[in-house]
C-alpha cells in the first residue's frame, strides 16, 4: 500500500458506511438553555422529545426515505435513552428492520 491520498484498500460496495445521528431536541435541552446546570439534574437524566424534537424527527425520516438510506440500513443501534430510542425507531419507521 502506497499511503497515497484517494487510493482505496476495499470497493465500496464492500465497505459498510456508519452514520451517527444525534438525538433529536429533548426537554432536557430546552431546560438547559435556561440554566446550563439542567443537563446535570436527574429530572432531565431520561428526558423525552419535545414538540420541535418530534418535527426533527420527521425531517430525518424523510430525509432516510428521499437519500435511498432507507434500502441500505442494516442496522440500527441506540442507547436506552428514551430520547435516542423515540429518534431511532420513529426516523426508521419505514424500513423493514
């Protein structure tokens, strides 16, 4: 291997891509920019998705629907979080996982 830029080890059909999304906006982030502390208290420790959060959402599921990702996810993991698993289960929605 020449360590050149662009020179690829593996085709890219046989790569798999990871794609990290962060949760959607929680209460927890709506509290916090009012008192930055928030994000420390245990009131907000398992903190669900705002209404803003939920439009989020669905803007990344149509955006998982309209890029062709939809065909191509193998996999989804997330944290048990309740915020993370409302974004990851309602942005997949569509797929057949």
């Amino acid at each position: 291997m020449d360590g050149s830029r662009g020179s690829i080890m593996f085709p890219l059909r046989q790569c798999k891509i990871l794609h990290l999304v962060r949760h959607a906006q929680g209460i927890h982030n709506v509290a916090a920019e009012k008192d930055h502390s928030a994000y420390l208290s245990e009131k907000y420790f398992d903190a669900h998705l705002t209404s803003l959060g939920w439009n989020q959402v669905d803007n990344l599921r149509r955006h998982v629907i309209s890029s062709g990702l939809a065909k191509k996810i193998d996999l989804v993991i997330t944290s048990p979080l309740l915020r993370t698993m409302q974004t990851a289960v309602e942005s997949s929605v569509v797929m057949d996982l």
